[in-house]
C-alpha cells in the first residue's frame, strides 16, 4: 500500500478535455465477492485514446472522474470471504466487462451477451491504478509462463482470437482488413490455428511493418499502392477469401472485403465505423455471405483458447512497441495519438508498495 493505506495513485478523467490526470484517490474496498488487485501492468486501449481525446462518443459515456484503463496483468492482494477458489500473491489478469446474472443470455451461460455488460474504465472504476477491485468472477489466473507485458494485453488479444476464431480456419483464405494491433494479432492467430493464406491490409506503413515482424508469413498488402486483386491472382485464389475479418472500422475497406469475398464467405466484423456506413446489401446476399459483429471476448472460452495458443507457440510479444514507466504516460498516449506505434505497456510497480 502507498505510504497513505487509505489512498492509491490513479489517471482519471478529470477535465472535459484532452488528457489523463494522475490523482490520489481512495483505494477500492472490495466486497465478499470481489478481489483486490495490485497493478503491475497496463497496457493502453483505443477505448483509452477515445476517452483521452474526450470525442463524442466518451463525453456521453463516461462520467468525469473515473479512473480509466482496464487491459491489465496484477496480483492477488486481498480476497472477499466468500472467495475461495483464489489465492493472495496469485497472478492474474482479468476480464473487464461485468455482467449481471439475471438476464437471458447469462442464465444461458452467454455472458458475454449479457445486455447489461458495464466495463470497468469506462463505466466503473478502472486499472489505470495501483489497484484494482474486481469480481472473482472475472479473474483470469496467468500461468508462470505468461510474463506480465503479455497479460496486459490478453484483453485486446482476446478480441483478435474471439474474430478470428469465429469461423473454422484449417486450410482457409482468410483476408484481415486493418493493420492495427488487434488485426496484426489476428494475423498471427489465423496462421497459428492452420489457415492456408492470411492477407493483411492497410494504407499505414508503420503498422503494415509491424505486421511484417509479428506475423511474416502473412501477406502484407499497401492497397494504397498495390492492388488486392493482383494480390489474389499472386496466391491463386480464383473464386477469392472464404474469410474476412474486418478490424479497420473503414467502410471502404468492408466493400472491398465484400468484393474479395467467395461465395458462401463468412466474415466477421470487429472495427467500429466512425458513424453511419454504406452498405451495398444486394451485393452481400447475392454472394450469399454470413456476417458476425464481435464484441469483446466469449466469456471464458476466448480466454482458455488465447492462454493455451500462447502456450503452444503463438507469439505475439513484438505487437508490443513501446514500455513506459506510468510517470511517462503522456509520452505513451501521444505515440498512440500519432499512429506510431503498436501496443503501449506503462508499468505501475516503481510507484511503491
């Protein structure tokens, strides 16, 4: 605990305008149900970078004063008295969306369904912080084979594996649209779960290079000076993609998924458009395509699946660019603001017990 037992050192909104503030705020009480978390990583979101440029979206969602941030990896420092199946001094990371038991979708055991999901660092009180309280419901033990820089990312880890494992992958073609950190670990996944040929586009050259490192095997395609379907003849493709994951939120990019796209192709879709896009429907049901939106991570499975290929191979550690202490964590937030870099870890231990 800080040298003041009562009180921790946090980054919170605290001004309707750009920026992350450090406070001291009061240290979270857990109640019987929950655990307290001592934070030794985190890692920052696009969610983050929203609420730091205080857009549309965060002024209307997220309330002055909270403390942000909820991709983390920590340990174990207290635990409710209901709590038994975990240990004080254990490791572990977390899943940020809070569900509630009551609904459809939960009593099904779909909680990542569940409609009345609020997330921590956006709804509640956040990891950016030397602690964090958590439902033991949420935690996610880190095997000792997991360092922390990686369990500081498994949030965004597990929404590339809930994209990508949304259909069967052994032997398909699979084309990702958006060369951010969440598509470039897509890209990984995709080759380590058996798929056939992964192309990655994007027009950003920093990130189609980090690409390139993360997951050489992978295609990597400039369409700002390349054409896709030079790309496809290039691989043999005739009929085009039995899989798209769209990770660019660009509608451009979504028809030009859908023009790459088999008959029958299956696409999931994970970027977010920045308001309203045009779709050409007719041009989607005459190619008979299925589309998914993926939302967070299925509750657990994604994490069992990202855990066990992480142990089995799959390395994603150089999508990580950047390590802060969080004392510099203006420096990390105006590197992702620029677009040059990929995931940003700021590390909390230095600041004290």
């Amino acid at each position: 605990m800080t040298a003041k037992s009562n009180m921790m050192t946090a980054l919170a909104k605290t001004n309707s305008k750009e920026g992350l503030w450090k406070v001291e705020a009061p240290l979270p009480e857990i109640g019987p149900d929950d655990v307290l978390i001592r934070i030794n990583k985190t890692g920052i979101c696009g969610t983050d970078m929203h609420i730091w440029n205080w857009d549309e979206w965060a002024s209307h969602t997220v309330p002055l004063g909270l403390i942000t941030g909820h991709e983390f990896a920590g340990e174990i420092v207290e635990l409710g008295r209901n709590v038994s199946n975990l240990d004080v001094g254990q490791r572990c990371s977390g899943e940020g969306h809070l569900v509630q038991s009551d609904s459809r979708q939960s009593r099904a055991g779909k909680f990542h369904l569940d409609p009345g999901t609020r997330g921590i660092g956006v709804n509640e009180q956040g990891a950016f912080a030397q602690y964090l309280r958590l439902p033991a419901f949420n935690v996610v033990p880190l095997p000792d084979d997991i360092p922390d820089d990686i369990g500081a990312i498994l949030d965004p880890l597990g929404n590339a594996v809930h994209t990508a494992l949304s259909f069967e992958l052994l032997g398909e073609d699979v084309l990702i649209t958006g060369a951010g950190p969440i598509g470039i670990m897509a890209a990984a996944i995709c080759l380590h779960a058996g798929a056939r040929h992964v192309v990655i586009t994007d027009i950003n050259s920093d990130r189609l290079a980090l690409a390139a490192d993360v997951a050489p095997n992978a295609r990597i395609v400039d369409v700002s000076k390349e054409d896709l379907n030079d790309v496809m003849h290039e691989l043999d493709l005739t009929q085009g993609f039995d899989i798209g994951l769209e990770m660019s939120g660009n509608y451009r990019a979504f028809d030009q998924m859908v023009d790459a796209m088999v008959m029958g192709g299956k696409m999931a879709m994970l970027g977010i458009p920045p308001g309203e896009m045009p779709v050409n429907w007719s041009h989607i049901i005459f190619k008979a395509i299925t589309i998914k939106g993926v939302y967070g991570r299925e509750m657990f499975e994604t994490w069992y699946k990202m855990i066990a290929m992480l142990q089995n191979g799959l390395d994603v550690s150089k999508v990580i660019t950047h390590r802060f202490d969080v004392t510099d964590f203006e420096q990390g937030f105006k590197l992702m603001k620029e677009g040059k870099s990929g995931k940003i870890v700021l590390d909390w231990t230095g600041i004290g017990p």
